[in-house]
C-alpha cells in the first residue's frame, strides 16, 4: 500500500477515495459496455474485467501524456480531475435531454441533422457551465476554470473571458 501512496503522492488517507472511485468507475464503464455483447452473466462478468482492464491501461497511458502538459500539484489529483471530466459529460446529458423536450423538438417534427446539431449546441452549453461547477465542487476551481478559457477562446469566445 505504500508502494501505491508513493506512487499517485498520497499524503493522507483520505485521498484513496479518487483512485477507488476511479476504479469504480472504469469497472461500472466495463460491465455496461459487456452488456452490450451479451445478456450471458458469466461472460458479462469476464467481458467487465477484461475491458475494465483495457480502460485501465489507456486512461494510464493518458495520465503519463497529460501529467505534463496539465500543471498538477499531485498524482492524485489527476484522478481528481478525470472523474469530473466523466461526471461533467454524463450530467450535460441529462440536462440537455430534458431541456430539449421541454422546448418541443423532437426527432419527429424537425430535420434530423437540425436536431442532433440543435442537441449538441445544448449540451457544449451546459457542458461548459458543468465543468466548471463540478471542478469547483472537486477542489479544482483554478484547473477547470483555466481549462474553460482556454476551451471558450478555441471557440472563437475569447472576448467573454478576456
């Protein structure tokens, strides 16, 4: 367990919670993913480790890229924000569903090439308030506010955060 401390610059205790729950999540990622394939159980269950496994290898392929371009204080941290990055994206979702039906428009009585564009302006929308919400609520209020300026200003937004 110290090995694992010293590697991800875990100080206290407390800070095991990012990599549990990141474990948590990938092998959540992987059973709805083997679902997918299969309504057999023990293959759902063979097929969730396998690809829980295979998401564990690229997400720390992507830790070793990013931890030198994003400025963290911490290994851990990393976690930190990865897990708010996948919160983020799910709940744009569930804001945006809803918002749409809200507003009337359906698959039904518009173009559908308008409504998927229509659907993903909505949730950039939401996305952008999200993250930084949810950045904020993680401890990394600087990191994603930085992460959203940088994001309006490749959008062509720059006067916004200038």
């Amino acid at each position: 367990m110290e090995k694992f401390k010293k590697r991800w610059d875990i100080q206290h205790n407390w800070q095991l919670i990012f990599p549990v729950l990141g474990v948590i999540g990938l092998l959540y990622s992987g059973f709805k993913l083997a679902k997918l394939f299969t309504t057999n159980n023990l293959i759902i269950v063979l097929l969730t480790i396998a690809i829980a496994f295979i998401l564990l290898k690229v997400t720390l392929f992507l830790f070793k890229k990013l931890e030198t371009k994003w400025k963290v204080t911490y290994k851990w941290e990393m976690i930190r924000i990865f897990i708010v990055f996948a919160v983020t994206g799910s709940s744009s979702l569930f804001v945006g569903r809803p918002l749409i039906k809200w507003l009337g428009i359906t698959k039904e009585n518009l173009n559908i090439t308008l409504y998927w564009i229509l659907y993903v302006i909505i949730g950039l929308v939401f996305y952008q308030i999200l993250l930084v919400f949810f950045g904020w609520l993680a401890g990394q209020h600087k990191f994603f506010w930085e992460f959203e300026k940088k994001m309006l200003r490749r959008f062509g937004l720059g006067k916004l955060v200038d």
